[in-house]
C-alpha cells in the first residue's frame, strides 16, 4: 500500500487528470512561482537574522553613550527633498 492507502497507479493517474485539466504551461508557472516564493521567503528570513544583528549593534552603540537625533535626521531628508 502506498501512501494513506493510494498505490503508485493511483496517484500516476490523479497526476494524468490534473496534466490535463491544467496544461504543463500552468502547471510550470505554478512551479516557477511557488519556487520564487519559496526563494523570498528564504531571503527574508536570512535578511530578519542580519536585523537583529545591526539592532543589537545599535543598542550597544547606545549603551557607550552616543546619541542619535531622530528628528534632526528627518529634518535633514525633508530640507533634500
């Protein structure tokens, strides 16, 4: 028995259904796009564990005793505009 109770045969002939019902172009699409998720999500995780890192730079910057004018920065990118 092969899984949950379905043999080989019956899933080559669900796959043959669903090849017709779809078309290998949708079904490429799908795959392409599936696996462009699948490649973001992995970056975006990636990209979240470097964050915490230049956060916790951060706040050991600020424990040294600098300071960083939050304002006075917004200030400035609104006087380049």
């Amino acid at each position: 028995m092969g899984f949950g109770g379905i043999g080989i045969w019956q899933l080559i002939i669900i796959l043959v259904i669903i090849l017709l019902v779809f078309g290998t172009k949708k079904l490429k699409n799908l795959g392409s796009d599936l696996g462009g998720a699948i490649k973001g999500f992995k970056n975006a995780m990636d990209e979240d564990g470097k964050g915490e890192d230049s956060q916790a730079k951060i706040s050991e910057d600020a424990d040294e005793g600098d300071t960083f004018d939050v304002k006075a920065e917004k200030v400035e990118e609104e006087n380049k505009s």
